[in-house]
C-alpha cells in the first residue's frame, strides 16, 4: 500500500522537524544560561 508508506514518511518528517528546533532551541537557550549558576543536576531536579 503506497498511501500508508506515504504517512510512516511524513511521520518521520515532522518528527525531524521537532527534532532539530528543539536542538535550535536549546542552543539558542545555552549561552544565556551562566554555568555557574546552575549544574545540571540541579537543572534535572526543577
């Protein structure tokens, strides 16, 4: 069945997609963070 191989790709499609602008968004959120202030331990436990 073509149409249900159509849908697993644009799955994976769009989960590529949330994928990378999480990673944008993370590293874009990295440099304002000041190290010092929080480890990642305790950015685990808030």
């Amino acid at each position: 069945m073509p149409g249900r191989k159509e849908s697993i790709r644009n799955s994976y499609f769009i989960i590529f997609l949330i994928w990378l602008t999480g990673i944008i968004l993370i590293l874009n959120f990295l440099p304002i963070q000041d190290p010092d202030t929080l480890s990642l331990e305790e950015m685990i436990e808030l």
